[in-house]
C-alpha cells in the first residue's frame, strides 16, 4: 500500500500551505507531466465546477470562491480522477499522465484522504486476481478473507490520520473507499463462487454473510457520483434482483434474452422501491437500460417495452438521449451493415477510417489502453495465438484513453507492428459509436462491411465457433 513518492516536490512551484485558510476560498494548483490536452477540468457530480488552462510550464490554477464540499473529480482527458474538497483548503497536484494514477501525488490540507483514496484505488486494482483466487473458497472462508483485508485497510486509515485534523466528512468519504469496496466482493461471491467450483446451484450462505446490508444508506447524495458505491449499487440490485426472482419467479424462462428481460425488470422495481436519492435513482435506472441493450444486441418489442418503462422512471434528459442514441449504434452494428464512419491515426499521423483498413481483408478490430496494463499483456498473447489460427485474418489495435506519445512509446517498447496499431483520439465518439462496454469486445469486419459487432476477443473464437465465424 506504500507508493514511492518523489523525493522533492514541486520545487518549481509556490509552497502549497498545509493548515487550512481562515478564508472559504479553495486553490486548487498543479503540475502535469506529459499532458494529453490543454485543460484541467473540476466536476462536482456531473456538473463543471470550472476548468483551468495550463501555462507554459504545464501548470494550472484554480481559485475557487465559493464551492459545495466535499467529492470532486478533475479531468484531464482522457483521464480523470477524484479529489476531496473542503473550504479553506489548498492543495497542489502532480502527474505524469505516462502513469496517470501511479504518478497522482496529492500536497496540501487534505492530502491524507485524497493520497489515501488513491491509495486504496490502486490497492484494490492490484488485489484483483488475488481475490479472483478467494471466491473458490467456503462462503465462512471467504468472508474471513475479505473481512481482514478490510480491517488491515481500516487500520491503515487509522495509523495515517493519528495527530491529522480531518474532518468527519473526509474520515467518512475515506471509509467510504474501504467499505464498499469489500461490500462489492461479498455481492459477487455467490455468482462468482458457482463459476469457479463448477457447482450447479448457488452455494447456500448464513445469515451473517451479508451483516453490513443493515447499515446501507440508499440516498447518499455524496456517494451518488462516487464508483466504489455506485458499483456496489449495481451489482446489489443484481444480487437481490436474481434471488428474488429464483425464489418467487417459477416461470422464469430458464436462458436467453427473455431471461435478461426479466431479470432486468427487477432490478428496475427494486430500485424504483428503494431509492430515492434522484441523482442515484437516475444513474442506476440508466445502468439497467444500458446493460440490457448491451446485452441483448438485438432490438425487438420487448426491448421497446422495457424502455419505454425507463422512460418513465427516468427523469434524467440526458441519460433518456443517450438511450436513444444507444438504440440507433445497436442498429448500426447489426450484421451486412457498413462499417461507422470512425477515423483513427496510423503510426505515422495519418488519420485513416475503419472501412479503409478492413477493405479486402477480414479484420478483427481490438482495443486496448494503456492503463489497464495485465489486459494488454493478456490481449496480447491471445492474439499471438489468434494470429496462429487464422492467417487469412487482420487484427488491428486500436488504443483508447493513451496520450498519443505514450501510444507510440509503447508500440515501440511491445515491439507492435506498427501497420497493425491505430490510435483514437476521439476516445467518446468511438466508445459510442462502437459500443465498447469493455476491452475485451472486438469488431469482425470483411471488405468494411460487418460480420460480427458484437464479438469478444477471448470468446468469440473458440474453436467451435471458428468454422462459423472465418470468412475466406
């Protein structure tokens, strides 16, 4: 949990005061290494609190008169991340966006929770597959294992802010990052623990499994923008929506889309029921919507009648545009329809459309960003094996959310063919377009006409789908 930090920071810049202002006024500073853009943006939620052009010297600077406390999140596109405000503060931030979280080095009055809460997010990325290992375990044994991780977290809290003046607000966003976290992982363990036992049925589990559910507040409007909640939100209205549904719903259809449907259908009620926070009603009714769509691949009148039922839910403009706009990219990646028109860069800055790379080949268009660095290993051995098994195929990478510098540093150091590796600067219009829910989705494309759009880099070429999906 301890990061090497630079042993001299910011000698370039003004001291950055480490007792709070008598004044209200927050000054937010910084320095960027490498930047991707010219501008630091400031959110509290979704909304733009303000945004800071960097100087010549890559800084910037904001002086913020009069701000709603607490959770923050600046953006330096295409990265983005937290920051806790409260008035009087003055805080000073460094990165390299080359490791954008890695290099995040908070200096100032609330340094503690903010270090503490970059801490714990790349904490809890690096815990991933030793968690992946736990969830074979007894349902006792897991919830031991999770539950010390916790605790050595909890601890790690409590050493950093002995003789610290936090607030009990920065304390709670702290614990916060620690609790749901865990929560997340005792919400999958039933799912998870099925797959990687192999049993046919959910394990049984105690009572106390899920003790921490009794002190769950559904309307934190602080939390409502905040991942670690809002991710525990979702996979817990997945969690209550399947029992539910097992126990009550003998009619289920055992599979398919109609499965989907239902299952979906629940998981709207029980929000509709206990949510009222409308911040995180929204955000969750579009999560449903979106994971249905993007699941179904397919648009019929089931899928108009569900939602039409979010529309009415919904009381987010936004997020009811952005279904809509959902509808019409499903449609437009439907089989023997025409590549988007979606420009990329080649290696020597030369913006090039998909259909111009797939014309006369088939191509499997991938995607990879350079933050998610065991995914980019993983990607590429599988691709070494792909490109074993079918040598009449193209497989083109195209890399999203990686400054165009680092882009090209790392197709030199992987040794990538450069005629295989594209960069898409226009990281939302691709995602959109293209649907890339996650990074293992792919495109099969012949001729620039598409043959799969919904395909996945890992599954869809097992070797009883190769026949059906190679094209000569």
């Amino acid at each position: 949990m301890i990061r090497f930090l630079p042993l001299i920071f910011f000698l370039v810049f003004l001291s950055c005061q480490s007792e709070r202002s008598s004044s209200e006024a927050v000054i937010l500073s910084g320095q960027i290494v490498n930047p991707t853009n010219e501008y630091v943006v400031l959110y509290k939620n979704d909304q733009v609190v303000d945004s800071a052009r960097l100087d010549e010297n890559n800084r910037f600077n904001f002086t913020l008169l009069d701000i709603d406390e607490g959770l923050h999140h600046f953006d330096h596109n295409p990265e983005q991340q937290y920051v806790f405000l409260e008035k009087g503060d003055s805080m000073l931030i460094r990165l390299n966006t080359m490791a954008f979280d890695e290099s995040l080095v908070f200096s100032g009055t609330n340094e503690q929770v903010n270090n503490f809460m970059i801490e714990m997010f790349l904490n809890y990325e690096d815990e991933e597959q030793l968690i992946q290992s736990f969830y074979k375990l007894s349902p006792k044994e897991f919830d031991f294992k999770i539950d010390s991780l916790r605790e050595q977290k909890i601890e790690e809290l409590h050493n950093l802010i002995i003789g610290e003046d936090l607030s009990s607000n920065a304390y709670a966003m702290a614990r916060a990052t620690i609790d749901y976290n865990s929560y997340i992982y005792k919400e999958k363990y039933p799912f998870y623990h099925k797959k990687s036992s192999n049993e046919s049925i959910l394990h049984a589990l105690d009572s106390s499994f899920y003790d921490y559910r009794s002190k769950l507040d559904f309307n934190n409007a602080e939390l409502a923008f905040f991942r670690p909640y809002y991710e525990f939100m979702i996979n817990h209205f997945g969690n209550l929506s399947y029992m539910s549904c097992q126990n009550n719903c003998k009619s289920m259809i055992k599979g398919g889309e109609n499965k989907h449907l239902h299952l979906n259908k629940h998981k709207i009620q029980l929000i509709d029921s206990l949510v009222e926070n409308k911040d995180l009603r929204d955000n969750l009714f579009r999560n449903v919507a979106v994971d249905y769509l993007l699941n179904i691949h397919k648009i019929d009148g089931d899928t108009y009648t569900f939602i039409d039922k979010f529309h009415k839910l919904s009381n987010n403009s936004g997020h009811k545009n952005e279904i809509v706009q959902l509808f019409t990219a499903i449609e437009e990646l439907q089989e023997n329809k025409s590549l988007p028109n979606i420009i990329v860069q080649n290696a020597e800055g030369q913006s090039v459309t998909l259909k111009s790379i797939s014309k006369q080949h088939t191509t499997v268009f991938y995607f990879w960003t350079a933050s998610r660095k065991r995914h980019f290993r993983n990607v590429t051995r599988r691709l070494s094996k792909l490109k074993q098994d079918y040598p009449d195929h193209q497989f083109v990478g195209i890399s999203l959310k990686t400054g165009k510098k680092q882009w090209a540093s790392l197709i030199k150091e992987q040794g990538l063919n450069e005629h295989e590796q594209f960069w898409g600067g226009d990281f939302d219009k691709i995602q959109q377009t293209l649907l890339i829910d996650n990074l293992n989705k792919c495109v099969i494309a012949k001729d620039s006409i598409i043959v799969d759009g919904f395909a996945n880099i890992f599954k869809s070429f097992q070797p009883k789908t190769q026949k059906a999906l190679a094209v000569n």
